[in-house]
C-alpha cells in the first residue's frame, strides 16, 4: 500500500474509526489525535476509540473529549463505520476489547499503519508499514505532506510533534531520523509550544510515582558483570505509595541510562502473568530476546507478557538473558 491508495481509502469513506493499542503511548495517542483532525478537516464522521482510557498527563489533548474508551457506544460507532484507521498497533490482539469486537463484524475494512513488525498482516485488509520511521506521527506527516498538503494544521502538526517526541525518547534514541528533527523544526516554525508539551508529558510526575522510583532503586538489581539492571514491582508496591499502575511508565528508560549498563529489565508482577519491559542501549538486540519470550517490538525496546508464577518467570528470564549476552560476547 502507498500514500496515494490511503488516500483514497480515506476519501472514499464516510464514518472511519480510529483505534490503536492498550495502554496507549504518546505516538499512538498524538497519532490518533493528528489523523483525527485531518479526517474532521475533510469532513469525515470520525470517532478516536480505545480499549484503555486515556492516560493523564495526556489530558492536554483532550479538550474537546475526542478520546473515547471503549463501552457500548462506541461499539455502535465502530458497528455503522465504513473504514477503520488502526495505528501503532504491533499485534492486532493488542487492541484488546476491540478485536474481539472486530472478530464478529464482516463489512467494516482496516487499514494498518505502523512501524512495528506486525505479527498477524492478515488481520487487516491494507497495511502500510515502514519499519524505518521513529513512530507513526513521521508516517503521517509523509502521508500528509504528500497527499493532503493543504491541510497540514497546527492541531495535525502538534499530534505528530508528540508522536515523534515520545517514540524518540525526546529525539535521543537511535531511531531518531533527519524527518524527525524536521518535523520538530516545522513544529515550532508552527507556533507550536515545544516545551509546554515537553512539561506536560515529562515534567508532570505525581508524588507517589517520585516514591515509588525510590523504593524501586533501593532494590535494584545488577547482572551480568553490570550490563544488566533489573526491577521488580507489583501492586503492593503501588499501593504501598497510593499510586497507579502508570507510576513506573518510563522507570525502564531510566535505567538504561546507567554507565556501563546494556539492557535495562522491568519485571510487574500481575499474578499468576509477569509483564516484562525490555530497553537496550545498543550493544544486545532485544526484540529477539522478547520473541523467545512470546512478546516482541523493536531491536531496542521490547516487551512480552509471560504466564506464570513470579518467581520461576524472574529465573527463567534472567537465565535466558545472562545466556544470551554471554553467547553475543562469543
Ligand atoms: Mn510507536
């Protein structure tokens, strides 16, 4: 699929929906609120539909409540839409409530737009991957420039400064692109206020996820002669600070940050499931660490839900990754 055959899927339909996956991030979420407005603007009946609520600090972009958690309504919209917009995505199952929604409805087309390695193409009637883009905000400012240049607003424009930003860990990981420092460029060229969204997304931690980081450093772990750090947490831990489950968003990122480590691992207990977060610096690629774990997502930052008692799921991990980092060494 090119920019040109989305193009016309998108003018050719009348109700489009917009989804993308649970526990949606800055790129899903900027993405969405980008290719919202470029659908209104066209004059589309268009609906921003998630299995997970939108997270707080993103708020700021909710103004005119364009964000909808999925319920029985939005079920209605998703039942009555020509074309459905799914971005971000990685794994279609990843939409959660709604794929299984999707399941059951036979005359409703998906388009795919990602930068992720979808495990399951088949899901969707069209995909459009590009596995070389910092998020699905640089496709769609391509998309945009290319097809819909007239229409490039400062809302459009601000959804996919976010995008950018977060996928790129503020323009700092290594799939930064030169489109990505134009983007930022165009941005503020825009008026846009770079550092009011920088403040909103990153300088806006509650008190209980600061508490929470300083029970988890006291018990970090390291491996591997320093190359691995690793964490724990579990809701106990969360409720011991009164915080949520969006308190440890980013802890693996911070740790990463640490000299000499390589591969930064979160370990969150869910009871019976450990979900694992995975970042590298560079050196150790673990996407594959994550598909041997049945999870999966970019050479430098992974993730994979494994079932299982906490414990013997901590061992095995740790067994499999000091493996892996001392057969890379060979
Ligand atoms: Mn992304």
């Amino acid at each position: 699929m090119d920019f040109k055959s989305i193009s016309s899927l998108i003018l050719k339909s009348n109700k489009i929906f917009i989804s993308s996956h649970i526990n949606p991030d800055g790129d899903s979420l900027g993405s969405s609120y980008a290719f919202y407005h470029l659908l209104t603007q066209l004059g589309k009946d268009c609906m921003i539909i998630n299995h997970s609520p939108l997270p707080k600090m993103y708020n700021f972009l909710n103004q005119e409540n364009i964000f909808h958690e999925h319920n029985s309504e939005t079920a209605a919209f998703i039942k009555n839409s020509d074309l459905g917009i799914i971005l971000d995505i990685g794994d279609y199952y990843r939409l959660g409530d709604i794929a299984l929604l999707l399941d059951e409805i036979e005359n409703i087309e998906l388009m795919n737009i990602d930068h992720h390695n979808v495990i399951d193409l088949k899901k969707f009637d069209h995909n459009f991957i590009n596995t070389k883009s910092s998020s699905v905000g640089e496709i769609i400012y391509e998309l945009v420039t290319n097809e819909f240049n007239g229409y490039l607003s400062k809302e459009i424009l601000e959804g996919i400064y976010i995008a950018v930003l977060t996928d790129t860990g503020s323009f700092k990981h290594n799939n930064t692109t030169g489109l990505s420092h134009l983007i930022a460029k165009e941005s503020i060229n825009f008026g846009i206020k770079t550092t009011k969204i920088y403040q909103n997304i990153y300088e806006n931690s509650s008190k209980s996820r600061i508490k929470l980081l300083g029970n988890v450093i006291q018990n970090l772990k390291f491996d591997c002669n320093d190359q691995l750090v690793w964490f724990g947490v579990n809701q106990d831990m969360i409720k011991e600070v009164g915080g949520s489950n969006e308190d440890f968003e980013g802890f693996t990122d911070f740790f990463r940050s640490i000299n000499g480590v390589e591969i930064s691992l979160m370990l969150y207990d869910l009871k019976g499931k450990v979900r694992i977060s995975l970042r590298s610096k560079g050196l150790y690629r673990v996407d594959e660490l994550a598909k041997q774990m049945g999870g999966g997502g970019h050479p430098y930052a992974s993730a994979a839900l494994i079932e299982g008692d906490f414990s013997e799921v901590k061992k095995s991990v740790l067994n499999l990754i000091s493996n892996y980092i001392n057969q890379t060494k060979k």
